[in-house]
C-alpha cells in the first residue's frame, strides 16, 4: 500500500502542475490585473489624420474589452517623433500605447533622435493598412497622370504638392513619382495629414498624397478630384480610380499602414493580452466596417511578424531617403 505524499512530494506537484496551467494561461504577476487604470493611446498627428481615426475607432472597442478607459491623446510634431519619444520615455508597464507610422521607420534616416526605435519600441501588432491617394483641387487642370507628368515637365517646380511632414508617407511618395517620372514639384509639409487637406480643399496647394482615410470623404462630396491609387492595385475604397503605376509610371507602388506599440521592456506577458485584446477588436464587424467605409483594411500581423515588417520597412525607406537626397529638419 503505498503511504501519504510527505510536505516536499506536495510541494513538488503542486509546482509542477502549476507550471503545466502557466504555459497555458497568463499565470504571471506581471499580468494579473492588467489593466487596472487608463490607457494612454499616443497619436503623433492632430486630430483628423489617418492615424487618429485609427485610434479612435479602435479605442472604444478596447476600452469595452479592456474594462478601462483608453485614452487617445493627440501629440503631433516632426513626423510623429513628439509622441515617439513620449513613448521611449514612458514607464515600460503597458499603459502607454502608440499609433506607428510610416515615419517611424523613415525618421531614424532623416535626423538625429534621442531614442532607438528598434530597442526602444516593444511592437504589438499592424493594426490597419490603406493606400494613399493622389487628390488634386477640383480646378486643377491635369486629371489623370498622364496630363499630371506632361504639365510638371512643362512647368518645373510650379505644382506645390503638400504632406502630412517631412518623412511622411505623403512626402516619400511625391518624392518617389518625381525620381520615376523624371519630374520637380515643390513640396509644402504639414504638422499633420488634416492640416494638408485644408488647404488643398481651400486651393492653396494643388496635389497631395493623402491617406484614403482622411481624404476619402472628401472626395465623395467632391470637394477634391481623386486621380490615382499609389498601391499595387485598386483599392475597394474607390475602385473606379486606376494606380500609379497602370497609369504609365510602371512598378510604383506605396503603402500606408497603421501598427501599434508600447515601451520595450513590458513584459511579454502584457504585450501578449494588448495583442489578444486588439486582434479580437479588429476582427469585430463594427471595426471591419468602419475600416473599409474610410478606405482601410484591419490588419493581422503577430507582436514577432510586426517587429519582422518594421524592421524590413526601416532598411526599405533609408535606401530611397538616400537616392533622393531628402534631409529633415
């Protein structure tokens, strides 16, 4: 007959079973009770860009999921690098969150930081990716790229073409039609996607590449003539409007995309449940909904795929930096 486990022999099993339930559930101190307080949602654009819709439609769905508030809280300035270091600086616990950015994969090319986006940036997930979209004033005279290249080369210099900022998305590919077609435009950067818009809309620039969420709607009550897509194919948004590159400027191709991350240092733990917790909010058709109303498709990357992205965007982006000689502020 064999005798009663001794105090050690309990010990030992109740270690082991406890470690067989923690490779299964989030048993670690560094998780229980996240979130226990608000969320701060970083935005490096003002209100209005694309960024910001992303944040803000996702935002209520988190704070349901989540059980606390988050946040959003607006921090434009020099391409999104005002809320970057915000975030390098914020207490590696979770309740710090950021919109990324095509810049922060191009800003480390442009200017000198005081953080390492690569070491300082704990990368949760691509939460959301749009085309931009070549819009031009209702009185602009060239409507397709064909007119658009033949009156640039015409008139050197004289299109003023406005961005959400040096380094932006908006900025990189007016820069890369200009080097593809042989062109020069004057560009006009903007603390902001928003800030471009209104005063495309009022006529004092003549070109922008937008994001199709912060433009789209403007289009659609013709307040701007939409001319081209600048992805690999159409976009669901506006499927009537032809590429860049079938409209004759063969192999361009530019993407827009949102990603979201906290402070590096946060426990893996943590980063997995904002991960889970994101994930689930991006599949939900309210979410998927809103997304392709404003032109944008939800995202589904991995915290490891979207650190693999980044990493491939920011050699990517320095390499064109280069060849067209852009410098920051």
């Amino acid at each position: 007959m064999l005798g009663r486990p001794g105090a050690i022999t309990l010990i030992k099993i109740f270690t082991s079973a406890l470690g067989a339930a923690c490779a299964w559930l989030p048993c670690t101190s560094h998780s229980q009770g996240f979130p226990s307080k608000p969320i701060r949602f970083l935005v490096g654009a003002p209100p209005g860009g694309g960024a910001d819709f992303i944040a803000r439609t996702l935002g209520p769905k988190l704070t349901e999921s989540f059980g606390q508030t988050i946040v959003v809280e607006n921090r434009p300035g020099a391409n999104g690098v005002v809320a970057s270091e915000l975030l390098a600086r914020a207490a590696p616990d979770g309740y710090t969150i950021k919109i990324n950015i095509i810049g922060d994969a191009i800003n480390p090319s442009l200017m000198k930081l005081n953080f390492d986006v690569l070491k300082d940036f704990a990368f949760i997930t691509l939460a959301a990716e749009s085309q931009n979209l070549l819009v031009a004033h209702p009185s602009f005279p060239a409507t397709d790229i064909k007119a658009l290249v033949a009156l640039s080369k015409k008139q050197p210099g004289a299109i003023a073409y406005g961005s959400q900022g040096i380094g932006s998305s908006g900025h990189l590919a007016g820069e890369l039609f200009q080097l593809m077609t042989g062109t020069r435009w004057t560009h006009v950067p903007y603390k902001g996607g928003a800030l471009a818009l209104v005063d495309l809309i009022g006529g004092q620039i003549s070109v922008s590449f937008g994001n199709i969420p912060t433009v789209i709607q403007q289009v659609r009550a013709g307040k701007l003539r939409a001319i081209a897509v600048t992805g690999a194919r159409r976009s669901g948004a506006v499927p009537n409007i032809p590429t860049i590159a079938e409209s004759g400027v063969t192999g361009y191709q530019v993407s827009n995309w949102f990603g979201i991350s906290t402070r590096a240092g946060t426990s893996p733990e943590i980063v997995a449940r904002l991960y889970a917790d994101i994930a689930r909010a991006l599949k939900t058709p309210e979410i998927k909904a809103a997304f392709d109303n404003a032109g944008a498709e939800p995202g589904d990357m991995t915290p490891a795929q979207f650190a693999a992205f980044f990493q491939d965007e920011y050699a990517k982006w320095a390499k064109v930096v280069k060849a067209a000689g852009i410098k920051g502020e």
